[in-house]
C-alpha cells in the first residue's frame, strides 16, 4: 500500500511454488512478514493486504490459507480471527531458538 509515495505496508504471498512456504500443503496458500509502518498503523493497511492475500488464494484455486505470526502479538491475532483465521497449534514453530511463531488457518469456500 502507497501513500505520498511512501511504502506503508508489505507482505509476502507464497503459492506452490515460492522457497519461502513453511507451513502449507500441497492444497494451500501461505502469507508470511505481513508488515506495517509503526507510523501508518490503526488505519486499515494490514487489513487490506492480509485481505488482498485471501482473495489471491481463493483466485488461485487454493483450499486454505495458512500464516505464522509471533507468538506475543495480540494485535495481529485479533486482525487474523477477525477475518475468519483460526489457531493451528500443531503447526507452531519455531525458525531459531527464542523466536516462537504461532499458526493460523482460514478454509476458503
């Protein structure tokens, strides 16, 4: 998302085929790094792109849609299950010791 020409927001999207897929199946999508200028938080950004990243699922074909998010942020958490996603404690893992990052999941229809 842009802004004054400034970047606000990022997140990747990982398809089938991308190296940066950690949690889905053969039948699912995966988002990762969804990320939003400290001063360009509470306005709707991180919505819109976790979002735009469902819609890029479901347009793909894809059964769910799966993420990771660090354990402690209570704020994304609250965006996730607000859009439907739900915990996924099997899939919890962690990348290097000290970082924890818990799973979601949305079943797309």
């Amino acid at each position: 998302t842009r802004s004054d020409h400034r970047v606000l927001g990022t997140v990747t999207f990982c398809p089938a085929d991308s190296r940066y897929r950690k949690l889905a199946r053969a039948d699912e999508a995966e988002f990762r790094m969804l990320a939003v200028r400290p001063d360009a938080q509470g306005r709707g950004i991180g919505r819109a792109l976790a979002e735009a990243c469902v819609d890029r699922a479901r347009a793909q074909g894809f059964r769910a849609l799966v993420l990771s998010t660090p354990a402690g942020a209570a704020v994304p958490h609250r965006l996730y299950e607000s859009l439907g996603f739900v915990r996924e404690p099997a899939r919890d893992w962690s990348p290097v010791p000290g970082v924890d990052l818990i799973a979601y999941s949305l079943v797309l229809d």
